[in-house]
C-alpha cells in the first residue's frame, strides 16, 4: 500500500439527479451510501502483513453533519492473538 497518511472518501450524486436535490430521494440515498461506507470501514480487517493504515474520513456531500474520522488499530482476541488491523472511529477514543 502507497504511504498514505489520511485518505478522504466523499459520497457523490447519481448522475441522474444531476441539479436536482429536493423531492428526489436523493437526500436519504445520500444519506444511506454515506452509512454503508461508514460501515464497510468499521467491518474492514486488513490483511495480517499490513503494519499500518491511513486516517480515514467519510464526508457526505452536501451536508455539514460531522464527518467520522477513523483510524486504525490493532484488533486481539480475547486470548491475546493478533487479528489484524481495523478502523475504530476517532470519537471513540
């Protein structure tokens, strides 16, 4: 993986719904794709060679609603083996 420090993800508008916003559905589709993303991060565990991840931020267009910041860190069982690398939202730590 390239060094990357922070990687920022934006949800972005169907193309369809170009210069159109209200009355559409495009503000829950908006709003559902900004979830699955933030889902996907916090379900994603890297391969066990990878020894560190960039910050991630998921930004949902259009919106001034805070933006989750997450960042990695490693994942051990309850009996102490190392499972890996996953995201962990900033506001929880």
């Amino acid at each position: 993986m390239p060094h990357l420090e922070a990687l920022e993800l934006n949800t972005a508008k169907s193309e369809s719904s170009r210069g159109a916003w209200c009355g559409t559905g495009e503000m829950q589709r908006t709003e559902s794709v900004h979830r699955q993303m933030i889902q996907t991060a916090l379900a994603y565990t890297a391969p066990m060679s990878f020894q560190r991840l960039p910050s991630l931020t998921i930004r949902r267009r259009g919106s001034d609603v805070s933006n989750p910041t997450f960042i990695a860190e490693r994942k051990v069982d309850g009996s102490g083996v190392d499972m890996g690398l996953v995201y962990v939202a900033l506001s929880d730590k």
